[in-house]
C-alpha cells in the first residue's frame, strides 16, 4: 500500500489545498469566490480571451467556466461578447473593476508564496518547479492532452 507521506499525488493535493485556504480567506474579505482568482489571473496576464481558452489555462472544464464567468459577469468583473473575427466564439474582457483588481489582490499571491518557500533555498525551488512541470507534462500526455511547445519543461 502506497504511504501518503509517499505519494507524489497526495503530498501535491496536500499542498495545493493549504495554498488554497490561505486564499480563500484572503479573497473572502474581498468577497470573491476563489474560483473567480483562477480566471482573473489569466485576463490579468492576457484579456479578451475566450471561454474555451480560460478553460484550457485553467484545466477547468467549459461547463464550470462559463457558470463561473457568468458569477463574474454579474458582480461586474468581466464582460462577455461575441467575437469579431468568429461570431461563434465568445470574449471574456476585464471591466475596470476587474482590472483594478489586480493591484489589490495580486500581494496575496506573493505573500502566499512567500510563506511556502520559507526556509527553502533557491536552488530547490528551482527544482521543484521544474519537477512538477515536467510531472504535469507527462500526465497530460498520459491523459491524451496536447502540451503546447511553449509550455514544456
């Protein structure tokens, strides 16, 4: 039987989990939904994008995102509009609140980070980044996803 102490998904789940409720409770002052963080990080780094797009970089499915960018449609985060280029295709766009977002929250992150990498030298982190990078890759080829060239280790 595999420890959990020695399973890499566990020890992973474990500390994405912890990352995730000190968040939470950061973004609860602000009362947002974490799952809105996910997509805001993404249209803070590239806006406008698509649904289909945001479900990709978010590893969410399209059936969750859209009921999420439809809770951040209406608290006033983001707007949703047809493509110019394809009618078919639906753009998710920062409104000014969303975007002023980005200052008041993205301090989280790095404290968050921060608190993670205490005691841990530079050279580990490195390593630990590029292990769960490759790690990611292969389960996504094991799981029949396409690991965009850019995007691997």
């Amino acid at each position: 039987m595999l420890n959990p102490d020695d399973s890499l998904g566990f020890l992973v789940r474990r500390a994405h989990r912890r990352f995730d409720r000190l968040l939470n409770a950061r973004l609860s002052n602000h009362d947002l939904k974490t799952g809105f963080w996910y997509y805001l990080r993404v249209l803070w780094i590239e806006d406008g994008v698509t649904q289909k797009y945001l479900s990709d970089m978010t590893n969410v499915t399209e059936a969750t995102t859209v009921s999420l960018v439809n809770g951040m449609v209406d608290n006033g985060l983001v707007t949703r509009s047809r493509s110019t280029t394809d009618k078919r295709k639906l753009q998710v766009s920062l409104t000014p609140k969303g975007r002023a977002l980005e200052s008041e929250l993205m301090h989280y992150a790095e404290e968050i980070n921060d608190l993670a990498r205490k005691g841990i030298s530079a050279k580990d982190l490195a390593t630990c980044a590029d292990v769960l990078r490759r790690m990611s890759d292969n389960l996504a080829v094991a799981f029949n996803e396409t690991v965009p060239a850019d995007k691997r280790a």
